[in-house]
C-alpha cells in the first residue's frame, strides 16, 4: 500500500438503484413519478434566456425560497435549498450531527443514512422496526445526538400519524429531529404543522417525487430561522451545492401550478390504492404503504427469483439484498397501463 493511501477517507459507497437506457422498459425501480412534471417547467425551461448561463446563479436561489415559503406559509427565513434533498440532508448531517452521543435512526430506512454518518464520522445507533415494519417512538427517547427518520420510512412504505412524530420531537427537545418527507405527499398530515411549536425540528421534502423532478435536483428543508441559517453557513462553505439556473426556474414554476400538482399526486394514490389489491389477490403481503411504492412479498415464490424474471420482461423493480428485505421487492407506482403490464405478467407467471 503506498503511503497516502492510509490518508484516504473510505466509506462503503450507497448504491443507487438502475438507471437503464431505452424506451421499451417500465420502470417501477427508483421511484420516480411517472407524469410528466408541472406544463410551467416545459414553459420556464424553453423560455430561459440561455446567455444567462454565463453568469453564476443566485446563490441563494431568492425565487425558489420565494414560492416555497408562500406554498407552505411559512417565513422565506424558514426555507433551505439544496441540490436534492440527499443534498440537504447530507448538509443536515454535517451541520447538526456533532455530539458524542449517536445519532438515531431505524434499521431499515434509507440507506443513504448509514453512508453520511460513516462519511462524517458520526457515532450512530439503529433502533429496530417493530413486527409489523414500523418505527416504535418509544426507542427514541433516551439520550442522542440527533435523530432522523423517513416518514414514510423507506423502504417499507409505513407512514407515522403526527401525533407520534410530536411525541418523538417533543422527546428530544435538546437535540435536533430531522423528518425527512420525501414521500409525505402520498400520505397523511405532514411534520410541517409542527414547525411552530418546536424550534429543533427541521421537516425536509424533495421535488423528485411528487413533482415529477428526480432530473432536476431539487430538495428543501422547512425549520426555524436559527436552523436555516446554520444550514446556510454551511451551504455556502461548500459553494458547489449552490443549485443550478435551469432547476431554479424550473422548481420555482412547479410550485406555483398547485392545481397539476393535486391532479398528479390524487393520480398515483389512486393507482397505489388498486396495486395493493391486485398485489393481495396474487399472493403477496406488504405493509400498508402511504407512498409511490409498495414493499411486496409473496408468501410462495422467492422475491429474487420474481426480480431477475420481471427484468426478462423489461420491467424494472427494486431488490434489497438486506435482512429482513431480501424476500421482498419494492416496485414503484407506475401509470394505471405499467401496473397492468405488471400484474398480467405477474399472473401468468407466479
Ligand atoms: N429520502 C428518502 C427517504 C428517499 O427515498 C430519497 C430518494 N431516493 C431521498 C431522500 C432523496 O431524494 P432526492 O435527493 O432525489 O431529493
């Protein structure tokens, strides 16, 4: 080994999900929206004036913060953007993560969790789910560093009613609670409502989801000023996190077609809502999902053996090689035909 190789800082890299090439696939892996995103953005995007991209963007992305903050009502000193919502979250992670106490997260959520905090050097500790796949708020109330969950927590689907959220975020009034919303839109009343009363929390979503933006690398967190602006100071330690001029043109008119959005995301709650009875009819069991997917396991057939001959078909799904996920797939909510093509393979073939 040469010398500086004992310098280099080495995490076990997240693995993202496939992102495969070509026009005859469905894709039900990455969960992406399947519609096309808000007509303004096509608008915003044709119109921009390319000379502009001479000039470096607005750091602090004033437009953008502008609509969120009239959207969700809030204060635009309560927003923070960032390129994704990994983005803002890693950027949480360094900012607010410090302590010698470990930060707490669920054993199975997002993989990214584990990465950020290996890469920062943060000590962390990883309650387990309970029987049926939900986080228990009961293990987050002894002494931490922090605390972050998904909620709906990935990859299992299950969404935690607010009044538990609080309990959690009322627990912990010392350290700073982290809720990260990406699919809270497919779901119930969002941690938003509680920003008031309680100054620690920092509620964060994403454009990629119900929006319709994944391409674009839009995400944002909503706290109290003190929060934003520490998340700020960081940002522009680290000026490359500024976000692009095309996704702040397109992000700040997707946020102001409210009416395409409700359209869209009514549309794949709708879709999820039929997917989990043809799932059940097939054979398959799965948490009760709020989100654009579905954590299935079929009580027969092994989850692998289904991946590797949906892949045959070109249809796309997850596969986690985990415990506790290594006999279930995580397929996306596509539109009312991919779920058909799905389910009229699925019946042939289980
Ligand atoms: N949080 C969770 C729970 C997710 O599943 C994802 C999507 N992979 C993200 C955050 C990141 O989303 P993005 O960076 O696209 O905003």
């Amino acid at each position: 080994m040469r010398p500086w190789e004992m310098n280099i800082r080495r995490v076990v890299p997240y693995v993202p999900g496939d992102q495969p090439a070509g026009d005859k696939l469905i894709k039900l892996n990455t969960n992406e929206n399947p519609y096309p995103p808000a007509p303004g953005v096509e608008r915003a995007l044709k119109e921009m004036d390319v000379d502009r991209l001479r000039k470096y963007p607005d750091p602090s992305s004033a437009e953008l913060v502008k609509a969120l903050a009239e959207y969700y009502g809030v204060g635009e000193d309560q927003v923070f953007v960032g390129v994704g919502s990994d983005d803002v979250i890693a950027m949480s992670f360094l900012t607010f993560f410090n302590s010698q106490k470990p930060v707490l997260f669920p054993d199975i959520t997002y993989s990214f969790y584990k990465v950020w905090a290996d890469l920062y050097r943060i000590s962390y500790e990883t309650p387990a789910l309970d029987e049926n796949m939900a986080i228990r708020p009961l293990d987050y109330k002894g002494e931490n560093g922090g605390i972050i969950f998904p909620n709906p927590n990935a990859p299992t689907g299950v969404y935690m009613p607010l009044d538990q959220v609080e309990e959690i975020v009322k627990a912990n009034q010392d350290v700073i609670v982290i809720v990260d919303e990406a699919y809270i839109d497919f779901a119930g009343p969002s941690a938003r409502e509680l920003l008031s009363g309680y100054d620690n929390l920092l509620v964060v979503q994403t454009f990629s989801k119900s929006r319709s933006m994944a391409g674009v690398r839009i995400g944002f967190a909503l706290g109290s000023p003190v929060l934003i602006k520490a998340l700020n100071d960081v940002k522009y330690s680290y000026n490359s996190y500024t976000m692009n001029l095309p996704s702040q043109l397109a992000g700040t008119q997707a946020v102001k077609d409210r009416a395409y959005f409700e359209e869209i995301r009514a549309k794949i709650m709708d879709t999820r809502e039929r997917a989990k009875k043809r799932f059940a009819e097939l054979g398959f069991t799965f948490p009760d999902s709020m989100t654009n997917f579905i954590l299935a396991t079929h009580e027969r057939v092994p989850a692998r053996a289904i991946f590797d001959a949906l892949k045959k078909e070109r249809i796309y799904v997850r596969y986690f090689n985990a415990p506790r996920l290594d006999n279930s797939l995580r397929v996306s909510i596509g539109t009312d035909e991919e779920m058909d093509v799905l389910f009229r393979f699925l019946e042939q073939y289980l």
